[in-house]
C-alpha cells in the first residue's frame, strides 16, 4: 500500500493504475477502496485495472 501511494503520479495529482487480480490478492479491494476514500480519491475499474485519480476535486465523465 505504502508503495502505491508513494509514487510521483500520487503527489503531483494524477493518475495511477493497478492490475485488479493483483490489487485484490496483495492489497484486498476492501483495504484498498477504504485507503483511496480516506484520501479523498477516486476509483474506478476499467477491464483488468484498477485506476486511482488521485485529486480530491470532481469528475466530469465525458463519456
């Protein structure tokens, strides 16, 4: 988990990604839903990655 939200891409506000079979076996979804929350970031789950928008502002999805 440490090494996850110590990249860069976390600091500067961008964008990280994870392979889901790899999160949920290493991590657990729920631990890492419950970290991504506490941060105030958003989740979501496109294919076989988990993708972290580490920036507490909104989201406009445009499509």
């Amino acid at each position: 988990m440490a090494e996850l939200f110590s990249a860069k891409a976390v600091a500067r506000g961008g964008v990280v990604r994870r392979n889901r079979a790899w999160a949920d076996r290493e991590i657990g979804r729920g631990r890492l839903i419950a970290e991504v929350r506490s941060r105030g970031f958003h989740m979501i789950a496109c294919g076989p990655q988990y993708v972290i928008i580490c920036n507490r502002g909104g989201i406009d999805m445009i499509c």
